[in-house]
C-alpha cells in the first residue's frame, strides 16, 4: 500500500496541494504559540511565566481548535473529491481496508512534510511573537526563547494525528456501501449527517451559550472586570465553530428555502440554486470557514471595542489583553481565509468536469462562471449570517455586563465591514477556482 | 433530394501535434447527411471517426475544409458563436451521459432552453420524456436512475430544441446489450416518427445496423459506404476493412 500511496501522491501532486497546504498553515500557527508555552516552563519570573502561559497555551488553545477543525474540513474535501477513483480501485479488486489505507498513508506522508516544514516556520514566528511582546513590555527583556523539540514536536504529532483521523473518517464514508454504487456519477446523494458530528455541534453550541449566560448572570457582577470577558470572549467560536460543524445541513436548508428566490436570476441561478441545495455536502465545506471568520473577526473585535470604551483609563494590563485579542483575530483571520480559498480551490477542480459538461451542452463560459459565483454569493450569505448569530454569543453577554445593553454603543460600522470583507473574500476565492476551471478547452477538460 | 443537407462536411482534414511531425487524425473527409435519415460511422480506433464527430458539433475546429450545417457555412465561426450553434442546431448525446448530477431528469432536459436564456417549455420537456419511456421518472437524479434510463434522458435533452442534426458519440458504449438495444431503437424511432436527423459514431456493428447507412472510416479518410447494412454485413466489412483502403486508394 505504501507503493501505491507513493505513486498515487506523485502522479497528483496537484491534489494534495489543498491538504499540504492546511498542514502547513495550521502547524505554523499552533506551533507558535506553542513555542510561547514551552517558553514559560524555562527560568522566567512568575509574572512573566503568567503571561507567556496564556499567550501561549489559552490563545494557544483557542487557535489550535479553528485550526484543527478546518484541517478536518478540508482533508474531508481532499478524500470526498477522490470517490470515483476509490470506487475504481474497488471495482478492480481493492478491499475497502486496503483503499482506506491507501488514503491513510496518503495522508500520513503528506501531513508529515507539511508540519514539519510548519514547524520550521512556526520556530522563527515564535520568535517573532516573542519578540513582540517583549518590545510590547510585557514580558521582562531578560525572557530568552527557549522553543524547542518538546512545543514543535507535540504540535507536529498534534496536527498529524488529526490529520490521518479526519482521513480516515472521510475514507471510512468514501469506502462505505457496495463498490458499484460509488461508480455512478458518485457526485451526487446526499450524504447523511453522521451522530457524532450533529453530538459535537450541540456540545460545542452549547458549551458557548452556557458561558454566554454565565457572563449575563454571574461575571457581569464580578469585581474583576476581566472576569465577563474570559467568559464571554470564547463564545463566538465556539458558537461559530458548532455551527460550521453543520453546515452542509444548514447549507441546504437555506438553499432549498432561497431556491425560488436565487432561481429567477436566469440560469445561473437556476443551477446555483439546485447545486448548493441538492450537493451541500460537496460545498459545506466552504461555507464552514466563512462562518468561522466571521464569527471569529466581529466578535472578538467588537469585544475589544467595547472593553476600550468601558474600562476606563489605559494601563497594562488592559493594553496585553487588547494585543492578545487583535493577534488572535489577526491569526484566525488569516487562516480562515487561506481556508476559504483553499476550499473554494478544491471543490471547483473536483467540479472541472462537470463544468465542462455544461458547456458542452452549450454554456458560454460566462454563463458557468457566474452560477459558480451566484453559488458563492450564496454561501456568503449563509455564511456571514450564521457568523454574525455565533458572535452574538459574545457581544451581546459581553455589552451587556459592561452595561452596554443588547446593542453596544459604539463602532457599529465593525459588523458590516468584517461581513463586506468576508462576502468580497468569498467571492474573489469563487472568482480565482473557476477561472482556473474554465481557462482550458473544453474537450481537453472531458477527455481527461 | 433536393432539400438541404442537415450536415454537409467538404474535404475536412485535422491535424495534431507539431508541423515538423503532423499526425493527421482527418485526411480529406467529404460527407452529406441528407435530413430525416440515420447515419452510422464506423471505424477502428484511431480512424478518426471521433475527430469527425467533434468537428462537426464545432467542439474542434478543422485544420481545413468546410462544414455546413443546415446549410450555413459555421467552419470560421468563433467559439461563442458555436456555442450558441451546439444549443441550438446541434444535439449532442455522449457516450457517457453527461447529465448534471444535482438536476433531476426534468430539469436536466430543460437546461439548453435555460442556457439560451429562455423558460424550458413544461409541455415539451414532458412529451419528451413520455417518447423515451420516462414519463414516471421525472423527478429523478441521475444517481437514482439505471445507465440506460440516464442514456434516454440525455436524448430527450439533446432533441429538446428541435436541432438540425442530433450527434450521438458511442451512445450505446457504456451500457448493456439490453439497455444498448433500447437507446438504438429510441433513436430509430426519432427519425421514423419525428422526422429527425441522427448521425451515430460507433464501434459496433449492432448498433451500426439500426442506421439506413454506415460509413466507414480508415486512417482519416471515408473508405466505403454501405445501405441498409445488418450486423453480419457490417461485421463483415469490417473485417476487410484493408479491401476498401485498396480500393479507394
């Protein structure tokens, strides 16, 4: 199987460029932080071990949990998109073990390079972000980075495990049911909402709705100010991380509802609107970043806003906090949007011939690059709406508390341009996949 | 006959590969397929018949020649020009369906009305569906429905705009013999009853036999016609194929 993986890595190359790239990005950025973590356990002060603690294993924490779950998204994409193959190495004799160990060792080859790589970068972004917050003055100038074997390696071993898990989940699904079955134009189906899927979503939903309602009723009255804001602070991803969890469920639903409206815009609409609805389980996989960074971008940043506006006069501490949460914003942010293009990248290169199909049968390209960008706009919208209902998890606990009320008083221009930014980044990823797509003639595209 | 040829192709020849080294798939190809009949081509692999087929759908261009099609000279068209000439004088029927996975067999009969920008006409789409035998299933996804069931909407979609010639690649290449029989026999009864144009590239001499003419092709060139052809005939012939190559040459 090995020799298979190996071969089959190297003939798609292309294919894998998705799943090295997450890797990659998620092992630099957990990596990091955890350089941060590995920091405090050397000889530091104990305020400065404090700070370095919850930079390094809190925010750590926080970061790893997005970038854990959008590398599960996206691997789920990388094998979901392989179905006619596997389908074809059954038919010729394949054992369903031996095509999900093809996929593991895949997966494994790849994940290895791509963090270890990651953990090249993540050794000089440690030092970048060490390096911050000692010219910040946070932490004393003595503090030396002390990351090493123990922070990269575990997050290496972390991101990998991970990894050949949601590998071998999605290969599980892929390998499931009579191998004849998958042959048939394997791309439609609806593809079931497994238990321990909808069971993560409600626990995660609902952890962030619990403190949300700790932060209204017990931290609001806390002496320590910072008290509503640990609380608070977490709930949008949680929220927004539970609900992109479910999103190709969520996705068709909307779809199927904004089926007649999104059907009048001419045929691409009519094709958008059948696509998202009847293949959400192939899109999903977009929509969940989009949810992630919205939710992610307003919440944590209008928590800022409204901690600036209510906490009084500056002072040290108030400033650490402030930077944490722009550089977990920043962080998450950055990520959330290679994912969506990532994403958006993946899908389309499964779909290139199906959009050749379409054009055979008489589509200009025009016609194919705007269903795809309807399709888009669809997900924007679903995406940016469920985002701004999971950072309602944090900002209206979080005003709140701060006396605020239900709305906060001030920079209320945030929502709407963190949304207007994540529709344009939706659209642009859509824009870049499918030009890619329709570049080629079309009969090169179906032969191949 | 003095009515006009749905398709009428003059001395085409298509050439791939660098000049230094041409590898010519068509070498000179003359053809007319007068309307309401049902022409096979035939020919071993690497004859060109598929090069043919997709010159004349404007899916390739010749590297010289003429292609006429309903009488209108398209071979200087640009693509989206013959674009809107595969949606709406062309129906193509392809070897391996190509039907949208997410649109059911209604609205995937429906989509070339869509692309040119119109409503798909319910009425139609459903009298469609009833002549290929898939009145009952129009609500379905392609996953839910046999190769063959898939096959028959594809032609349903390919007639839905009343084209000048229906272009069908292998269309029974990817079912079995049962289900083969009845795709051929459909597109018998589309020329018998509604009067249309079908030319059918294939490698079989069954479906071969279903036409009023086979042609055949040998190293890029028409070698031999036959009327009314049977299997056994067609098979025979193509056995001899290097017979006709001598003659003609």
């Amino acid at each position: 199987m090995i020799g298979l993986a190996l071969r089959s890595l190297r003939h798609r190359a292309p294919a894998f460029t998705a799943t090295f790239l997450s890797v990659l990005a998620g092992t630099a950025l957990i990596g990091s932080f955890a350089t941060l973590f590995e920091t405090s356990l050397g000889p530091v002060s104990k305020e400065d071990q404090e700070i370095l603690f919850i930079m390094g294993a809190v925010v750590g924490a926080w970061g790893s949990l997005i970038v854990l779950f959008s590398l599960a998204s996206t691997l789920g994409i990388a094998v979901g998109q392989r179905d006619t193959e596997i389908a074809t190495l059954r038919t010729i004799g394949a054992t369903p073990g031996q095509a999900r160990r093809m996929i593991r060792t895949e997966t494994l080859l790849v994940a290895l390079v791509a963090s270890t790589l990651g953990a090249g970068i993540a050794w000089v972004g440690g030092r970048g972000l060490l390096a911050m917050i000692r010219e910040a003055g946070m932490v004393s100038d003595s503090v030396a980075f002390a990351g090493g074997p123990l922070a990269l390696g575990s997050t290496v071993a972390l991101v990998t495990v991970t990894s050949v898990l949601a590998a071998t989940i999605a290969g599980r699904r892929a390998t499931s049911g009579p191998a004849r079955l998958a042959m048939v134009d394997a791309a439609s189906g609806a593809g079931r909402m497994r238990w321990w899927r909808i069971l993560a979503a409600v626990v995660l939903v609902g952890y962030g709705v619990v403190m949300a309602m700790i932060t209204v009723f017990i931290t609001a009255d806390s002496d320590d100010p910072y008290a509503a804001m640990q609380t608070a602070g977490s709930s949008s991803i949680l929220v927004g991380v539970g609900l992109a969890v479910l999103a190709p469920t969520l996705l068709r639903w909307t779809a199927v509802t904004l089926r007649p409206l999104v059907g009048r815009f001419g045929v691409a609409g009519h094709l958008a609107a059948f696509n998202t609805s009847r293949r959400a389980h192939v899109l999903g996989g977009v929509l969940a970043p989009v949810i992630v960074f919205t939710a992610a971008s307003v919440g944590t940043l209008t928590l800022v806003a409204i901690d600036g506006r209510t906490s009084g006069p500056a002072n040290a501490e108030a400033d650490l906090i402030n930077l944490l949460n722009n550089v977990v914003v920043g962080m998450i942010s950055l990520f959330a949007a290679i994912m969506v293009i990532n994403a958006f990248a993946a899908v389309i290169a499964h779909r290139r011939n199906e959009l050749a199909r379409v054009r055979l049968l008489g589509a200009t390209g025009e016609q194919v690059r705007s269903s795809v960008l309807v399709e888009a706009g669809i997900i924007a919208a679903v995406g940016v709406l469920l985002g701004l209902v999971a950072a309602s998890a944090t900002v209206v606990p979080f005003a709140l508390a701060r006396d605020e009320g239900f709305v906060p008083d001030g920079t209320l221009w945030l929502p709407p341009v963190l949304v207007a930014l994540a529709v344009v980044l939706t659209l642009a990823a859509a824009a870049l996949a499918v030009r890619r797509a329709t570049a080629a003639p079309v009969l090169a595209t179906v032969n191949q | 006959m003095t009515s006009t040829p749905a398709l009428s192709v003059h001395d085409v020849t298509r050439t791939y590969g660098d000049p230094g080294n041409p590898v010519r798939a068509l070498d000179g190809v003359t053809l007319t397929v007068a309307p309401g009949t049902f022409t096979a081509v035939m020919g071993p692999s690497g004859s060109g018949k598929s090069t043919f087929l997709n010159c004349a759908a404007g899916l390739e261009s010749p590297s010289s020649g003429r292609i006429l099609i309903g009488g209108e000279d398209v071979t200087d068209w640009s693509e989206s020009r013959r674009t809107v000439l595969r949606r709406e004088k062309i129906g193509i029927v392809f070897q391996s369906f190509h039907l949208m996975p997410y649109l059911n067999a209604e609205q995937n009969v429906g989509l070339p009305a869509r692309l040119a920008g119109g409503r798909p006409d319910k009425a139609r789409i459903r009298e469609l569906l009833a002549v290929v035998g898939l009145a009952e299933r129009s609500r379905h996804l392609p996953a839910e429905l046999s190769g063959g069931q898939q096959q028959r909407v594809a032609i349903a979609r390919a007639l839905v705009g009343n084209p000048a010639i229906l272009l069908a690649d292998e269309p029974t290449g990817a079912l079995d013999s049962a289900s083969a029989r009845d795709v051929l026999a459909l597109l018998r009864t589309t020329v018998d009853t509604l009067g249309q144009t079908v030319l059918m590239v294939t490698h079989d001499p069954v479906a071969a036999s279903y036409a009023d003419e086979v042609v055949f092709m040998v190293d890029g060139l028409v070698a031999g016609r036959m009327g009314q052809p049977t299997a056994e005939a067609v098979a025979g012939q193509m056995a001899h194929l290097d017979d006709l190559v001598k003659v003609t040459s």
